[in-house]
C-alpha cells in the first residue's frame, strides 16, 4: 500500500455514493476515498463536508484504479461552506455578467457597503463532463482550488459559496448554457444572507441535492 500525504479538498458527493472525493491542493489530483469502514473514527469522517481543506494521509494502490483509497489520519484545517440551489433562476449578478460564447468563466465583484465581499462567477456547461454543472462540482470536477484560495477580484479567501444551477442534475436538455458560483468572503453580511434567502436556504446543514451523479 502506497500512502499520500499533504492537503486535501473535501468533496462528499452524495448519500448514494458510498465515497468522498478528495482534492489533492498541490499535486492537483483526484483521490476517491472509502466514505465508511472507518471503526472509532468513523463520526469524524461523517462530519467533513464538501468545501472542507483537511490535512490528511491516504493509502492506497495507485495502480489499481478500481479500488478506493483510505483516509488513514487527517485533521480539518479550513472550511469554505458550501450551499446548493438546483433547478433554480440564476441571480441578476449572474445573468449580467454572462455573455454568449463564453468559454470559460466569467465573474462580476460583489459589494456591501462599496466594499469587496464576493464574487459571482458564471460556469459555461461547455467544459464540464457532460455539461453538468452541480454534479461536477460536488465530484470535484470543476477546477477552482485557486479561487477557494484567494478570490481575484477581492484579494481575500472565501468563506461561504452558493453554487446555482438554473436545471435540476438530472437534465437532458438545459435552459442555459453556465451555471452560477457564488462566493463570500468573512465581511460579507447582507450580500450572502441575501443569496440564501433568495434560494431558501437553511443557515446549517447540507444542502446537497439527493441523487447519484454518477448514474445520471
């Protein structure tokens, strides 16, 4: 058995996988890992949530691909808390921002107050495993580490992220062609109280739409 160790982001999926995917921040790789079987550890593992920065330990053979990885030891570090609306109108933030054509994503400022809290970014479908936004974000597809590191249009972290998809997951057609990410950083107040009760949601627990992403 192998073993991996260093920073992960965590992506829980969904309760109908029995796995979590974890983002390895520096060596920008995937890992699927066991999500159970963890014994005396296990109320730990059951409390990570998608957007969690862990420092971790994997084992693993990295020659089978069919197999899943385990988390040998790891502690949370950080935590970007992440909420989900599906089938759901885009923000005007969103709307105003995207243009036809976009190939990769675009993003308006968010302020309170005529300061910086947040950005809003638009996701063209084009990109994404089968132009499934939600989905790929919740598996760890959507390539953006480096935004839920600093964001560029801030200069600060995200704490907070509300991630739109104007279609439910299991779409065969969608009405537009991106899908919304919204992120806040600590200052923000308003603006993020706003976006949750805009998508009715709750101010604690997951907020994960409940579906296998990958028998879509």
């Amino acid at each position: 058995m192998d073993e991996r160790t260093g920073r992960f982001r965590v992506y829980r999926v969904v309760e109908a996988v029995p796995h979590v995917n974890l983002f390895d921040t520096e060596a920008t790789r995937l890992y699927t890992v066991y999500q159970s079987g963890y014994g005396e550890r296990q109320p730990a593992v059951d409390a990570l949530r998608t957007g969690d920065l862990v420092e971790a330990t994997l084992g693993g053979d990295p020659d089978d691909a069919e197999e899943a990885w385990s988390l040998l030891e790891f502690e949370r570090v950080d935590r970007v808390a992440m909420d989900f609306a599906v089938d759901a109108d885009p923000p005007p933030e969103a709307t105003d921002c995207w243009e036809p054509g976009l190939d990769r994503p675009a993003s308006v400022t968010l302020t309170e107050g005529g300061r910086p809290v947040g950005e809003c970014f638009v996701q063209p479908r084009g990109p994404l495993p089968g132009g499934a936004f939600v989905p790929s974000v919740l598996t760890g597809l959507v390539p953006m580490e480096e935004i839920l590191t600093e964001l560029p249009g801030v200069g600060a972290p995200p704490t907070d992220a509300v991630f739109v998809d104007p279609d439910p997951p299991d779409a065969d057609a969608y009405s537009r062609p991106y899908g919304v990410a919204a992120l806040f950083t600590a200052e923000a107040d308003e603006r993020l109280a706003a976006f949750k009760d805009r998508y009715d949601l709750p101010t604690e627990g997951d907020t994960r739409p409940a579906y296998d992403p990958y028998g879509i």
